[in-house]
C-alpha cells in the first residue's frame, strides 16, 4: 500500500502497472478498496496485464481524515487527484454506487482523461433523492438542529450517521440536473433485487445521459453487493466491451 498527499489528505492506494487505457476502481459509499469487486478487477488487470488502480477517499479505509468529516465534493477531489497524478493517459472509470456518482463528477471536471464508464448500481444524488426525499420531518428536523441524523444499516455494526454538510454539499454536486455528457462507450450494471438503489436510478441515468454508445445490463436477482461470480464475471467482460470499443 502506498500513499498520495493531495489537498491536505493522505489518500491510500494500491497500483497495478500495465497497457493502457488503465483502469480505475471507485468505490462506495463507506466502503474501501479491499471490497471484493475492487480486488477482483485487480486480480483481472494482472492476468491481462492492463494498468489498474484502486484506492481509498478520505475518511475511509486506509486514507487519512474522519468519516463524518467528509462529503461528496471532498470525495470527488480525492479521485480527481488520484487520477491526476496516478495514472497516465486515458482512463476507463468502474464506479460502484455512490463511486458511480463520483465518476459522473470526474467525468464533468476532466472529460479528456477519460476513455469509457462502467457503473454498478449507481447511486447519483443520493444524499438529495433518497437521503434526503426518504426523511422524516423529525428526521429532517433532527438533521438541521443537530447536525446529523442516524440511520439503520445491514452493511455495519453501528448506524450510518448521516451529517448536515453531507447533505448540503451533495446540493451542490447533483448529476442528473443538467446535462451528461458521455461521449465514449458506457456500461451501466444494475441488480434487479438491489435493495439500496432502485433499478429505476438506472433507467433515469440512461435515459438523462447522452452518449453515442451507452447501454444498461439488469440482472435478475442481483442484490446491491453485485460480488457473487457471475456478476463479478459480467463487470470484468464489461470493462474489456468498454476497453475494446474504446480501441
């Protein structure tokens, strides 16, 4: 494991040397770069030799800085950084859940680094459409007096504390408000039994993105983790589709 300081953080990551385009792993919300999909693309990127890199936002895993310190913009910094001075060359994004949202914002901020898109379950502007719209009025109270609000979670011990500025900054990062522009070959992967984003986020992406080669895989059964062998085997088979199309 090695480390990037970038914007006053220490990002940890893991790299894989390799042809290009490289690959680069976002993950999600409170997850980090040891999950399974991250670590059998890695393990893909070896045996075919393509550059690979994953790595951890501030306030997870390994990187620097608190959780609950954290927000959407912070976190789309530490992957345009990573990316900036990571890698070399066009890159193709594997965005999973709100890493899909993180790389609808790269994609904004640095198009021309960019050589095609794969997401699984993506979750863009979910601090404000499913946070945020899924709130009680004494939840919302709650998060504007206190400062944040505690929710129940399958995925941890302890509940998702979910704070104020996480929702006010994902406001000011919202995706599917104003034009997408995809111009390069796009995969979105999507569980029909995803239980945290709805398979109708998927539809609204494809249908609110423009590009000239974008498509949408459901599969029948597929929770949210989307890590069992046949979904793993169907992220590495999109991101060589992405890579051959993307020549």
């Amino acid at each position: 494991m090695e480390f990037l300081e970038a914007n006053g953080r220490r990002i940890a990551y893991e790299r894989t040397a390799g042809k290009g385009p490289g690959v680069v792993f976002l993950g999600g919300f409170r997850s980090d770069m040891t999950g399974t999909k991250a670590q059998a693309l890695e393990d893909w990127a070896k045996r075919t030799g393509r550059a690979f890199l994953r790595f951890d936002y501030s306030g997870h895993g390994a990187s620097s800085e608190d959780f609950l310190d954290g927000c959407i913009g912070d976190w789309a910094n530490d992957a345009k950084a990573a990316i900036t001075h990571l890698t070399e060359g066009p890159q193709v994004l594997v965005g999973s859940s709100m890493g899909g949202w993180i790389s609808l914002l790269v994609v904004r901020a640095m198009p021309e680094r960019l050589a095609g898109l794969v997401t699984i379950a993506a979750a863009p502007d979910f601090t404000e459409d499913s946070m945020w719209a899924g709130f009680s009025a004494a939840e919302r109270d709650q998060l504007l007096q206190r400062g944040r609000v505690e929710l129940p979670s399958e995925y941890s011990e302890g509940p998702y504390v979910i704070t104020r500025k996480l929702i006010e900054d994902g406001r000011e990062h919202l995706v599917l408000r104003a034009p997408l522009a995809l111009p390069f070959p796009v995969r979105f992967l999507q569980g029909t039994a995803d239980a945290d984003v709805d398979q109708s986020v998927a539809h609204r992406l494809l249908a609110h993105a423009e590009g000239p080669d974008m498509r949408l895989t459901l599969v029948k059964g597929a929770d949210h983790r989307f890590s069992n062998p046949e979904c793993l085997a169907l992220i590495e088979c999109s991101v060589e589709e992405v890579l051959a199309c993307a020549g």
